[in-house]
C-alpha cells in the first residue's frame, strides 16, 4: 500500500517549453504533498507544500510563477515548469503523506528527470 | 530545525551487519527520527522510523540513544541491493516538511 506515482519518468524539450509533472497518491488519499529537486550528487530540496484545495506554500528562493504547482483532488498534485530554461534540468521528486499526522513517514514517487535542451 | 551529522560514506561486505550512525543532538523532545534511502536515479523509500523505543521492521532496525541525541540504523544481513544513500531526518512533529542532509552512501562489496 502507500503507492505515489510520477509521471513521466523523464523528459527533454527546447528551452522555452513548459512542462507538467504529475503526482499521483494511488491507493489513499494525500491532503498533503510535497515537491523536491534534486541536482546531481546533491541531496533532495525542498521546493513547496502543496495543500488540496489551497495555495501552495513554496520555499524561499522558488519562483511560485515559474513552478505553479495544483492540488487540485486528495489524490493529484501536478507541478508546471512553465518557460523552462536549462538551468532548470534537474531531478523533480514528490511525496504524499498517508495521514495527517505529521510524524508518519511519506512515500515518495520515482522522480521525474528534466533535461531542457 | 535539528541538525544532523551522518558519515559521508561507509563500506560493508554482503551478508554482514551494517550500522549506520546519526547524530542529531538538538532535536525537540517531540520529534521522531525518519530514516529513508535513496537508491540510484529513484525517489526516496522509507525504512524505518521512531521516537524513543528501538524499533524493528522487515527492512531494518533503530536503536535510538536514551539521550535521543543520536540513533542507529541496522540492516542485519547487507544485500547488494541495500546499496544508497541513507537519510537520518529528524523532524515533523510541527510540520510535514522533512530536511534532507546529505546522508550516508552506503556501498556493498560483494
């Protein structure tokens, strides 16, 4: 149990391309998720919260209007890229927490790799 | 935020015990210690979590210090597939966000 899925696994398109990254918690639901990225041989970071039904909070120094993030059902996050540059080739990874106790663990997806040409 | 403090890298040979240390000497009394791996180009799997007992599970074992001030993941019989990045994470009693240090790498020679 506990499965989040990411879709897609991994992308390249021309810089200026938006691109939407999908997280899906698929056997429970997720009020809460969250999106990371990762760069090589570096460790996750946090980029924002995403809350169903609201606004997402994002972390200082991530552009909210460059990576708009929906949670619209208790189980679909979705993160745009939107005019993707390739600075912005990374590693893109969510997660989902089964309940809404904060000390549970989250479970991850298997990432999403960006490579913007 | 608590801080941790894990080796860079530790080597083991297949089949044998492998303990992973973390120091995190300045958690809050309320906060679980999370441990997560990462293998290769994969997002992260929970391994085991807990906030003062030991605790076991089918994938590894935690031995947390009484002080809390540090804990141990134990995998019991080391397989090449326990090869990754373990994570030792203090936290999420206030909030759900997990801080991401930069963890153990863990290699398995077989």
């Amino acid at each position: 149990g506990a499965v989040v899925s990411q879709h897609p696994s991994w992308v390249i398109c021309k810089s200026g391309t938006s691109v939407k990254i999908e997280c899906r918690s698929l056997d429970f639901q997720a009020t809460t998720m969250f999106w990371y990225r990762q760069f090589p041989k570096q460790s996750l970071m946090l980029m924002a919260t995403s809350n169903e039904g609201s606004k997402a909070t994002y972390e200082q120094g991530v552009e909210k209007d460059k990576f708009l993030i929906n949670h619209a059902s208790l189980t679909l996050s979705t993160l745009t890229v939107t005019s993707a540059h390739p600075e912005d080739s990374s590693f893109y990874i969510c997660s989902a927490s089964l309940a809404r106790d904060p000390n549970q663990p989250q479970h991850f997806g298997d990432g999403t790799r960006l490579s913007i040409l | 935020d608590a801080k941790t403090t894990q080796p860079n890298s530790m080597e083991s040979n297949e089949e044998e015990p492998v303990h992973l240390p973390c120091n995190h000497s300045t958690i809050s009394g309320t906060d679980y210690i999370h441990w997560y791996r990462q293998l290769p180009s994969q997002g992260p799997e929970y391994v085991i979590h807990g906030l003062t007992s030991n605790v076991n599970n089918r994938m590894a074992s935690l031995a947390i210090a009484e002080d809390r001030k540090s804990s141990t993941l134990i995998l019991h019989r080391a397989t090449l597939r326990d090869a990754a990045v373990y994570y030792c994470i203090p936290g999420g009693s206030s909030n759900y966000q997990l801080i991401w240090g930069a963890g153990t790498k863990l290699i398995i020679k077989p």
